[in-house]
C-alpha cells in the first residue's frame, strides 16, 4: 500500500469513497509482494497496481462492483485456473487479492494511521479478509453471522482503536499484530471467531508501517556517495558518518539524510545505547583504515545486524580480521563480515561498486545466491 496511501489519504480527506484492493497472500512466483496494493477512484481514475498488469483489468471491474456495493470481496488469480490465463496471470504464480470500498464513514482510523506514519511511527492495520476460512483462505464468505469481513482493527504507539468483532479476538490479533510490527513485516493470520489460533474461521491480513530500515555508510569517500544513493533507492535511510569534517559534508551526499562528523565506533555507539539501531540495520564501513575499521567494526560485529561489510583489498582484509580478532571478535562474529564487501559483478566505478553492495545486501536479506536465474531450476521468488 505505500505507493497508493497518499493518494487514499487525500481522497479520504475529501470524504471520497474509493476502492482499494490489496495483494494479501501469494504463492509461487507472484509478480508483487503481499501488500501491493490498487486504488479505483469514484471518476475511475486507478493508482498503483498489484501485479505489474498481468490481472488489473479483471480487478478493475470487480473494484468498481466493490464501491457501488460496499460489500468487500477476496479474489484469488492462480495459474492452475482457466481463467488465470483469461486475466492475464502467466507468470506462474497465485495471489489473493482483498477488494474493499474506503471512506470516512468506514475507516474512520485512516487519519490516525497517516499521522503516525508522517511522523515515522510504527502503525499496524489489521483487516478480516476472509471468514470461515481453512488453509489457504476460502474466495467467499458463505457464512459471516458476525459481520466480521472487512472490520479492522489499527495499532499504534497511543493505543488500539477499531475492532475485529470480539475482545478475546482484538487481543490475540493485537499481540500478533505487535509481534510482526517489530519485524517489520505483514503477514496473514488465521483465528477461530473467539481469537482461537486453530488456523480455521477468520483470515486476517496485518498490514504494517514501520519506519524504514536504517543504511549506516562510514566513510566518506566517492564510493560512499554512490553506495548512499542507491540505498536510499531501496527503501533505506541513510547516514554517512565520518571522523573528518573535511570530508563529511551534506553538499556531498545529497541522498543521505544526516551526514555525521564523528568517530565511527563512537557514533555507532550512541546509537544503538538510544536504541535507534536494530536487527534491520545494514552497516557499510568503507574506510579500508585500521584506525577508523577496526573499532566500529569490532562493535557492529557483537550486535544482530542485518548487514556488516567492509571494503578493502583481501591483504586489507587478513590483517583486519586479524585486529579484530586481538581486539576479542569472536570466530562465528567474524564470519558475518562481509569482505571484502560486494559480489563479484566485475565492477570498476563507484556507481557498479555499489550495485554489487547492494546486491550482496538484498541477497543476504532474501537468501538469494546472487547466481544468474538462468542456471537456477525452482521458484524465482523465495518465501518471506
């Protein structure tokens, strides 16, 4: 939903009901992530897409079906069914999507989750897309005495607003909810209509906004500005840090957020003392200088980062990890160092240096191999 809510957002503040259909479950190699999300305007106007337009057409209709009626709908697209093929899903996957009509008078939270998400506040939105739903979730509601499809239920830092239809089923979906917010992931849940976790009755799509992953670049150096670049493209945020003013200017590094002069392992500290650093965080130590590497690497090391790499040549790297191992840098520690840092793509320019950096990046988030698809047989895309 990231790429559409603004648009949601403003229509809502317009009082103006629209038709969002979000990918909430997929199989296989679907073409987007649960979450993707479409919004159909009133004046037929669409914004974003939820398969890169293998099955929009057939959304379209069924969207505008969805805000004349206001009865929320779960369509699924497999590649097994013949109409699959009708709609345009060939590229071999299944996804389900959940069309529901939005407006003021029906999500009246919505203000509440754009605010927290302005002010970078983590949000979670739980929503019932299926009842009476088995593994995977049922494409109809035959039986919804409680009227439970479609009802949401939204967390944030002041507190639970909305409900699923039940105390004991708003707690367990809360505690839940919670859980995959500090992941920060979505993901589909399956509760009996008391909140049992029996994996039968309701379906409940947990769509979350947590703010966005932190991309820590020490050293700043011509590669550092390239490797800030492209990990602001991907979602991070991003801050170069170095010891030397001289250097560590924000005239450099227009795509970094804050360009910070301080000591490496000093900075790093601070951070994670504050609490502003954690399992998501991706460092990148690009220095290739002892006095700089060794300490803040020797840090970052003991802590559950997502990402520790650090450039320099392989002579560079035996005597680092020689350092860091007189420094008390354990074997196992050692061996979540990425470097020297990047995949092997040939690269000479910062701008290749640092698509092979953020190639080994989104390879070690994913599991990925970082080998050609062409010689790999099975799912391109692997289960989050």
């Amino acid at each position: 939903m990231p790429d559409v809510f603004d648009e949601l957002h403003r229509r809502w503040r317009g009082g103006e009901p629209v038709a969002l259909a979000t990918v909430v479950a997929t199989r296989r190699s679907a073409p987007q992530p649960p979450g993707a999300a479409m919004l159909v305007a009133a004046d037929g106007t669409v914004t974003g897409s939820v398969s890169g337009g293998c099955v929009e057409a057939d959304l379209y209709e069924r969207a505008r079906s969805v805000l004349d009626t206001g009865t929320p709908e779960l369509a699924r697209y497999a590649v097994s069914d013949d109409d699959a093929y009708a709609v345009g899903l060939t590229c071999g996957g299944e996804l389900d999507v959940f069309l529901e009509r939005v407006d003021p008078a029906g999500f009246p939270e919505l203000g509440a989750v754009a605010a927290a998400r302005r002010a970078g506040r983590p949000v979670a939105v739980v929503t019932c897309v299926a009842a009476d739903a088995g593994d995977p979730p049922a494409l109809a509601a035959p039986a919804d005495p409680a009227g439970r499809l479609g009802r949401r239920l939204v967390l944030t830092e002041d507190g639970t607003s909305g409900t699923l239809g039940g105390e004991r089923l708003d707690a367990a979906a809360s505690a839940d909810a919670l859980g995959l917010l500090a992941a920060g992931r979505g993901a589909v849940l399956r509760y009996g209509y008391d909140g049992q976790r029996r994996g039968t009755g309701l379906s409940l799509f947990v769509a979350t906004y947590a703010a966005p992953p932190r991309m820590i670049v020490f050293g700043a150096i011509d590669f550092a500005a390239a490797v800030a670049r492209i990990g602001a493209f991907l979602g991070y945020r991003v801050t170069v840090c170095d010891a030397r003013p001289v250097f560590a200017t924000a005239p450099r590094f227009p795509d970094a957020e804050e360009v910070v002069v301080d000591w490496p392992h000093r900075y790093l500290r601070a951070e994670l003392d504050a609490g502003r650093v954690d399992a998501r965080t991706a460092v990148c130590v690009l220095t290739h200088d002892p006095k700089f590497d060794v300490p803040v690497l020797a840090l970052a090391l003991r802590h559950p980062l997502a990402f520790v790499g650090a450039m320099g040549s392989r002579r560079t790297h035996d005597e680092r990890r020689k350092q860091l191992r007189e420094a008390g840098v354990g074997v196992a520690q050692l061996d979540r160092l990425a470097a020297p840092i990047g995949l092997d793509l040939g690269g000479r320019t910062p701008e290749e240096t640092a698509v092979s950096v953020a190639a080994q990046i989104v390879a070690g988030r994913w599991g990925g191999t970082g080998r050609p698809l062409a010689e790999l047989a099975g799912p391109i895309h692997r289960p989050e």
